[in-house]
C-alpha cells in the first residue's frame, strides 16, 4: 500500500496523468489536501547523496521538497497508518527525523545552490484513515539543529564500528572491476 502512495502522490505532484485506485483513497486524498497548501514543489522522490566529514557517506530519497508559503524550504515525508491507527505520538518521532535530518544535510550538500534557501523545516505527514486532513508532525530551529547533530553522531559510530570491514569490501569490489574484461 505505501509503495502504491507514493507512486500516486509523485505522479500527482509532477502533473502526470493521475487517477489512483479507489481503494487507497483513504490515504491519498489527505495527503493531497495537506499537500497543496504548499507554494511550490520543488522536487519529488529527490535522491540524497551525502558525506560526512571524518565519517563516510549515505543516501536515500527524500518524498518531497516543498516551497512553504513562508518561502521555507521543508522536506516531506509520507506515511500511511493503517485503518484504525492515529498518527504516532510526538515521542515516536525521533528515527524519522533522523531520517529527514539525513536528508537535509545530503539535500543542501547536492542542491544548495538551487534552493530559495536551506532547509527549515522536516515535516512528517501521516495518512490516517477517517482524517480529512494529514496529521503534520513538523521539526524545526533547535530542534531540526539537534537532529542533525544526532545523526552525524550516528554515522560517524556506524564507521568507527564498522569502517574497516566496509573499507575491505570496497577494496575487493574494486579489484574485481578492473578484472572485468568490459
């Protein structure tokens, strides 16, 4: 089901043909309310490549990045509850921002350059069944600062941990290209 969210949301918000099936309505119709409140979409499903100092490098996607009518730059992120489920509480939050703080530092290391300005805000939207309306769990100021420090702690204990043995798996793999005859 959340595969087939965002599928339907990328295609909605990149002005594809778009008619999602009946049966996830439920999820993407909030989404799309919550949504287009925003000034502008500045990308969908954007690919995150980054490093960090001393540490090494991650990637992923980001579902959204979104102009807010304030003219912030937020990073949206999608997540559907199953029927019968609310929206986690605030105490919840901490491995999607993590996440999005990831994200966020990987976004303005690519694309500064292009934004209208950094990244102010991660805004976590939840699709619950029976809402007229997404449920937005937003980070922002100290808050988004403290993630971000967070997860550059995170990467840099995930290399300490295991640096050598990513090292040595990246060593064989580069010898097994230059082995291959194309």
């Amino acid at each position: 089901r959340g595969t087939r969210i965002h599928a339907s949301m990328e295609e909605w918000l990149t002005g594809q043909q778009h008619d999602h099936p009946a049966d996830i309505d439920q999820w993407v119709a909030p989404l799309k309310r919550r949504v287009s409140r925003g000034l502008a979409t500045l990308g969908v499903e954007v690919p995150v490549v980054g490093h960090i100092e001393g540490a090494g490098g991650y990637c992923g996607s980001a579902d959204g990045l979104m102009l807010a009518p304030d003219k912030s730059v937020v990073i949206t992120d999608y997540k559907s509850r199953r029927e019968g489920k609310s929206a986690p509480s605030r105490k919840y939050i901490g491995k999607f921002a993590c996440q999005l703080s990831a994200y966020a530092a990987g976004i303005e290391q690519q694309y500064g350059s292009q934004l209208p300005g950094p990244v102010s805000r991660l805004s976590i939207l939840y699709a619950v069944p029976g809402e007229p309306d997404a449920v937005v769990q937003s980070i922002d100021g100290d808050e988004l600062k403290q993630w971000r420090i967070r997860w550059a702690e995170m990467v840099a204990e995930f290399y300490a941990v295991n640096g050598e043995a990513i090292r040595e798996e990246q060593r064989k793999y580069d010898l097994d290209q230059q082995e291959r005859p194309f």
